[in-house]
C-alpha cells in the first residue's frame, strides 16, 4: 500500500522542503507497515466484505493520521485508527439512509425473458445458494432432494440417525429457501 505521493500533496500549505517530505513519507510508510494489513482487515469486515471500498476507508484513515502526525506516534495509533475507520463506516451508512431513495422501473422487472435462458439462470441461482449452505446441509440435500434416497437409506449411507437426517433435511431446505430469497428468487 503505497499512497504516500496523494498524501503529501494534499497536506495544507502544499509540499513542504525534502525533509518534511521525508518525514511524511516515513510517518506514512510506519502507519501502513505496522497498521495497515490489520486496519483493511477490520475495515472490510465492518464493510460486509467491501475490500474496494475498504481500500479508501483505510486511506482516509491514514490521511488523518498523517494531518495529525505532529502529535500521533505510528506506533500507538490503532485504536484511534480503528475510531476514524469506524466513524467513517457510519458516516457513510448514514450518508446512504439520508438519500432519498433510488426509483426502479417496475415494468422493466415484469417483462420476460427468453425462456431457453430460464433454466441456465434457475441452475445458477440454485449453485449460488447452495453455496451458502453448511457442508451438512449440502450433503442432506444430495442425497434426500436430488439423488431420491430415502430417510432411511441416507441415515445409513452418512451413519448418523434417522431423525438427525429429517432435521438436518427440514434445517437445509428452510436455510436454501433463505438464500434463494436473498438472490430475489422465489419457487
């Protein structure tokens, strides 16, 4: 991560002398070195996995540091990195509420498609949400939905009992309607 030429050029009064340029660029290059791999990590994950997003959240972060470098030390500055990062997550979430919202044109969502695409896209769909369930929930799915075994025959064929087969099964098809739901299809 090097943003280091965005960052001196943006302090107020403009660039400084080669010194100060030293300095920031070293201030810069300690926050990202011993911060940064752990500030996207965080970052992301407020983000809801948004690492591009995340990426300019971090900068920002260290942007402030940086203005602020006369009285922060690149050694003890996570947590309040952590604070800046966190500020600005909510910041923009709640910049996204104060929107008003975008309009949708309904009429384009209720034409239809060709149907030689709807079995590639029903297929698609069904991969991605499957994807999302458990290894358990999968497996119970393959053998009882789509390979037709019975209770009986896919308890022994895992060995694990009957009943934990039937709720294994009823958690599994509940957990793939939750995440077919989630993708806007409905069966």
């Amino acid at each position: 991560m090097r943003h280091s030429t965005a960052i001196r050029d943006a302090r107020p009064g403009g660039p400084g002398d080669a010194r100060d340029r030293a300095r920031d660029e070293a201030f810069i290059r300690a926050v990202y070195d011993k911060h940064g791999v752990f500030l996207l990590r965080v970052t992301t994950g407020l983000l809801w996995g948004d690492s591009h997003q995340a990426q300019d959240l971090v900068q920002e972060a260290v942007l402030r540091a940086w203005q602020n470098a006369d009285i922060l030390d690149p050694e003890g500055i996570r947590p309040w990195l952590v604070t800046v990062v966190r500020n600005l997550v909510i910041d923009g979430y709640r910049a996204r509420k104060a929107r008003p919202p975008e309009t949708v044109d309904t009429a384009l969502n209720d034409m239809p498609g060709p149907e030689s695409m709807d079995p590639a896209l029903t297929k698609k769909i069904v991969r991605e949400a499957l994807a999302d369930l458990t290894l358990q929930h999968r497996e119970i799915l393959v053998h009882v939905e789509f390979l037709d075994q019975s209770v009986a025959r896919t308890a022994q064929t895992l060995g694990i009992p009957p009943g934990t087969v039937k709720s294994r099964t009823h958690l599994a098809l509940r957990a793939l309607r939750a995440a077919l739901a989630e993708r806007g299809y409905t069966p």
